[in-house]
C-alpha cells in the first residue's frame, strides 16, 4: 500500500511539473498589459565600450540619462550567433540565430514576429513596418520556410527611396519612422535600422564612428518624445533600443573596423527598455540575448511564435 501510494505521488508531480511552463502563463491566466504598440529599434554596430560601457555615457548622453531613467537596462545583453548585421537583425525578428548572407541574398530560414502577428491578428500589412537604412534588411520581411514563403509580410521601406537595395542617410529613415508614425494608424509593431555607426566604422573613420552613436543617441530620445507626444501610443508603448552586434575591442584584429567573430567585442551588446509594463530607473545584470527579443514582444502583443527559442525577458517587467 505503501508503495501504491508513493508510485501517486511521484506521477503526480512528475505531471505538476511538466505541464507548467515556468516562462509562460497558462491560457486562463494570459496577462493583459499596458503596451498596445512597441518599436524596436536597432543602431547598428556600436562596440559596448562606446555606449553603456562608458559609465560617462559621453557619447549616449540621452541614453544613459533621462532614457535610461524611463525604464530597463540589460548591460549583460548577448549576440551569441553570427555577428553580421543580417544574422544580428534575424536573430531579433525570428528568435533564432542563423548564418545568413551578408549581401542581402538569401531570406532567414524562419517566419518572423511580423509574419506571426499579421496572421495572428488578421491585420493589414499596414500594421507592421521594418523601416531600415540599410537596403538589404528588406529581407527580414519575408521567409524560405515554406509555408510561410511570402505570405504576411510587413510593410517595409529599407535602403534609399525604400528600394530594397542601396544604403541610405539615418535622417531619410527617421524622417519615414516619423511619416509612420504620425499616421492615422500607427503600426502597432514597427522595427528601424540606423546604419551610420557602422557604416563610419568600416571606412575607418573614428571620429565620425563617435558623432553617429552620438547621433543614434539623439534619434532614440527623438523617437521617445514622438512616442509620448502621439495621443494614440502615449503610455501604450514600448521602446525596445538594441544593437545588432558590437565590433572587435582595440588589440584584436583590426580594433573597431570590423566585426564578425566571437569575441566579446563583437558579441556583447545592450539593450534598454521603455514602456507602460516596465520598471523604470533599473538596470538587471541577468544574462540575456538577442532570441529573446521576439520571444518577449511575442507575450506582449499575444500572438504565437512556435518557430522561435529564446525567453520572456520577465526582468523588464513591474
């Protein structure tokens, strides 16, 4: 008898424990929360020690001051895939790494969160933007996985004129996040690409490397104000700021030039998050990554995301 017992109480909780998902609630219990809208947007290429690694944040002075007051900093924030700016851009979209060209020739291997939403949701393509300097970020709007294969993409203005191909100024992207934005009906999920940081990066050119993350840095605190100044996304959205990939650290390679490889330089990165659901003034040393991104905006916004890995990034939250 004793034994009959002892084999209930062992099934039971073996079933107790698989069947409760400690990143997820159960669907009777689904969180509502306060964001409605989130926009993420990604400067590309800035190593940590220019950004939030300098504690005088000279060259983030909005950053890691009056934004950085707003809400959550993630100063242990990780590219562990390949640190390319498609690859950092897909792992973001699709929550999966993936050793993708670099040219912008060849689509991720996995649907991504705006392919998921706009099913999910049965909204236009309207609702969803990828809004990039870079012309060959095109292709996080669409997918090679078969069943979703041009189907439900966002809508996308990404290069020069939006033409999918060439590079383009950071002010010709902001000022169509700012036309988006200032629509009728805003997209409730929106991501943007600044290249500038990067792109001065490769030519070698320090101190306009330096001017363009001081640059991103004022488009970020621009992009918060029009956020808060718009009726319909004040205290209703989020503002997730990250980075695709870092650069090498000086002493390794060619220093700040390039990128691509593991080291630390390349694959650390930050992430700070604003937003009605958020704790503001806090900054979490917990180790997080890039696939946890879409995983999180996943939960928010209440749409499925089977394809992705990664985890609810449970830190950010009141």
């Amino acid at each position: 008898m004793a034994k009959l017992l002892l084999s209930v109480v062992i099934t039971v909780g073996v079933l107790l424990t698989s069947s409760f998902d400690f990143n997820t609630l159960p669907e009777d219990q689904t969180v509502k929360y306060a964001t409605e809208y989130i926009v993420v947007l990604v400067i590309d290429g800035p190593r940590y020690t220019e950004t939030f690694g300098d504690t005088t944040y000279q060259y983030i002075p909005h950053l890691g001051n009056e934004l950085k007051k707003e809400g959550v900093l993630l100063s242990n924030f990780w590219n562990n895939g390949p640190t390319y700016t498609i690859s950092g851009h897909s792992a973001i979209t699709t929550g999966r790494y993936q050793r993708l060209s670099n040219a912008g020739k060849q689509l991720p291997k996995y649907p991504s969160m705006f392919q998921y939403y706009l099913k999910e949701k049965g909204v236009p393509k309207s609702d969803a933007w990828i809004i990039s300097s870079k012309g060959k970020l095109e292709v996080l709007g669409n997918t090679h996985y078969k069943k979703w294969w041009n189907v439900y993409k966002p809508a996308t203005y990404c290069g020069l004129h939006g033409n999918g191909a060439d590079y383009t100024s950071d002010q010709e992207t902001f000022d169509k996040v700012t036309e988006v934005l200032s629509g009728n009906h805003p997209p409730h999920l929106m991501l943007v690409n600044l290249l500038a940081a990067d792109s001065y990066a490769h030519s070698k050119q320090w101190d306009m490397y330096l001017k363009s993350i001081q640059k991103c840095d004022d488009y970020a605190f621009q992009l918060w104000n029009m956020i808060q100044s718009n009726e319909k996304m004040k205290d209703k959205t989020a503002l997730i700021i990250t980075n695709d990939h870092g650069r090498h650290l000086d002493g390794h390679k060619d220093g700040y030039i390039s990128h691509g490889d593991n080291c630390e330089g390349c694959r650390h990165i930050s992430l700070l998050a604003i937003g009605p659901d958020f704790k503001k003034n806090v900054e979490s040393t917990n180790c997080a990554e890039q696939l946890d991104i879409s995983k999180t905006i996943s939960e928010m916004l209440h749409f499925p995301m089977p394809s992705g890995k990664g985890r609810v990034l449970q830190e950010l939250f009141n």
